[in-house]
C-alpha cells in the first residue's frame, strides 16, 4: 500500500465514525439532538431548529466524503 492508499483509509476510517455520530444525533420518533437539549420538538426560538439544520448539513458533507473516499479506495485498491 502506497502513502496516498493509508492517508485516504485514514480520512475514511474518520468520516465513517463521525457519519455514525451525526446519524445517531438525528431527530428520530424520540425528538433526537432538539429533546437532548430539552425541548420537545425543532423550535425556532430556542435554537434547536438551527442545530438540526446545521448537524444536516453536517450529515450531508460526511457523507459526501464517505462517498468520495469509497471510490476512491475501490480505485487505488483495485488497480493492483
């Protein structure tokens, strides 16, 4: 494996466990990251709303670079 092959693993081996951790912040049946910090739903007063707008954006790129860093794997790995 060249250095190029161990730096994207590593750049994936990280957005793989920070894509875990936003998935499981997400508002589900149970309120998500808005009940964590004790409001019952997404209100635009206490700010809750803007932390799940942001922690989305936040899953979207995460998984943007999961998606890059895949193919790119596949390709440095599958040219041997």
């Amino acid at each position: 494996m060249g250095v190029l092959t161990i730096v994207v693993l590593v750049i994936h081996i990280t957005v793989s466990a920070g894509l875990v951790l936003a998935v499981l912040l997400h508002a589900g049946k149970g309120g998500g990251i808005s009940s964590v910090l004790g409001g019952a739903g997404s209100s635009v007063f206490t700010g809750s709303y803007i932390v799940e707008k942001n922690l989305d954006r936040i899953t979207i790129v995460l998984a943007s670079v999961f998606a890059v860093t895949t193919l790119l794997l596949v390709w440095l790995l599958g040219t041997k």
